[in-house]
C-alpha cells in the first residue's frame, strides 16, 4: 500500500494504480494545444476525465515540449489559476494538480484550491522548497536534465539509473532540510526530459531501483516521442491511446504507482485488466 500525503488528506493511493489526467490550459502543448484553453472547454475535459477514472487533475499552463518557448509566470497563472478556482467549485472533493516550474504560479494555484506541486524542476529553487515547506500540499520531484529549451538536444548519461536515483536522493535531502516531509513528494523519473529512447527503456526497465524513501513513482508516458520512434510511427502516439496504454501497463508491472495521461479512460481499462490478474 503506498501512501501520498496530500494538502488535506492521506492519500492511499488505489492499489490499481493512481490515475492524473493532463488538463492543459496552453495555446501550444505538443499533443492538445489549444484544445482546453477556455474555462467551459477546461471544466467540461475535468469532467469527463473524472467520469472516465482519473483521480488527479493536473493543469498546466507552460509548454514544457522539447524547444518550447517559455511563457511569463504572470500568464502562466493568468491561465491556470482561474481554472483551478472554477474545478474546486465544480468538483469540490477533486484532487487537483498545478504543472509549474514557477513559485508565484504554484502559490496562486494553492491560494486557488490546488493540492499538489507538480514541479519538472524538482524542487531546484530554494523559493520552491520554501513554499512547499510553508504549505502542507504534495508535491512531485521530477528530475529533468538540461531546460525544455535544450533537454533532447544532446543527452548523455554514464548510467542513467544510477544518475536519476543519486538525483531523487540529493533533492530529498534538500527538501528534508528545508522542512518537507518525505511523505509529501511522489517522484518523476522525467521520461523524454533529457532523455533518449534507450535512457527512457532502462528507466522503465528499471523503476523500483530509483525508487528512494519508499517513495511513489509517477510515470508521464502519455503520447511521448520515444513511443513512435520504438514503432516507427511519429504520429501513431497522438493518434491512438494503445502505445501509451501498453507501455503504462508495462511501468505498472515494474513498480509504476501513478500514471500522467491524456487518454484516461484507456488506462483505466488497462490498469483494471492488469489488476484482476494479479489479484487472482
């Protein structure tokens, strides 16, 4: 049983697996940009995300695709916190998940009524860790090598489990030193942040050795590159759900506690089909 500690709960996490639906609220997202930017189109997405078994909704207001441009944390929270205000009114017992790599913007989507940080950073700016220590919500620690500007430009690894678990266990101690409970970080390996294809596998391959503290994993598969480079088939992620869904399936059954998508209602299926096996 893994256990998430939250803004105003315990989480436990269901032993299915944890579903987060991406909500992004952007112009320029690499798969739905442009699809959910007004407050109607948002709520009615959440909705339906939540009807098909999401139990996070995680909204986002910056691009974080490879080259990306950055966006001002003022528009970024000019996007996101009304959308988060208008879910917690709308869905009052929804978990709900700020995408920012901003303190100001994380700070106005908690004034807002979100409950989880979901930091690409993880946890990089001491004025991060000092919001997260000031706010009892949970947080995810993504590790990421380089910036979205520069992060699939030339990634290089020695062992790139070896990095990533040394990684989980530095900013753990920051965040440790800077009053955060380690109950409150879930960690994000940051598959396709400054990785290849190869690094991306042995990440999955290999989940329960980066796993630190006991610590939930969060796997984001949803539609990434990597899975169309593996099929020969760049558009074949963005078009069907069923690579995203096969390869959470596989991170799953590697130790994968959570699972950031697009296509929940897919995942829900899987994860369902996977847990009735294993359950027997």
């Amino acid at each position: 049983m893994q256990q998430w500690q939250l803004r105003n709960q315990l989480w436990t996490i269901p032993s299915a697996g944890g579903i987060m639906g991406i909500l992004n609220v952007t112009p320029d997202s690499f798969s739905d940009g442009g699809l959910h930017t007004t407050l109607p189109a948002a709520i009615e997405h959440a909705r339906t995300m939540l009807q098909n078994g999401a139990h996070i909704i995680d909204i986002g207001g910056e691009s974080t695709r490879p080259g990306a441009a950055p966006v001002s944390p003022e528009e970024e929270e000019r996007r996101t916190a009304p959308v988060i205000a208008a879910l917690r009114r709308e869905f009052p017992a929804a978990l709900l998940s700020i995408d920012t790599r901003h303190p100001s913007v994380a700070a106005a989507a908690l004034t807002a009524g979100a409950d989880i940080i979901n930091d690409i950073t993880g946890l990089a700016s001491a004025e991060m860790r000092a919001l997260c220590a000031a706010q009892p919500c949970g947080i995810v620690l993504m590790h990421m090598q380089g910036t979205p500007q520069t992060m699939q430009m030339d990634p290089h690894y020695t062992d790139v489990v070896a990095e990533v678990r040394n990684f989980f266990e530095e900013r753990l101690t920051l965040a440790e030193q800077a009053g955060i409970a380690p109950t409150r970080i879930c960690l994000d390996p940051g598959i396709g942040f400054g990785k290849t294809t190869a690094h991306n596998l042995a990440l999955i391959r290999h989940l329960e050795s980066i796993r630190v503290a006991h610590r939930p994993l969060l796997m984001a598969l949803s539609r990434k590159r990597f899975l169309g480079e593996i099929l020969a088939n760049p558009a074949l992620p963005k078009s069907s759900p069923l690579p995203t869904a096969v390869m959470s399936l596989l991170a799953a059954q590697n130790g994968a506690n959570l699972h950031r998508v697009h296509d929940v209602a897919e995942l829900q299926h899987t994860l369902t089909l996977l847990h009735s096996i294993k359950n027997l």
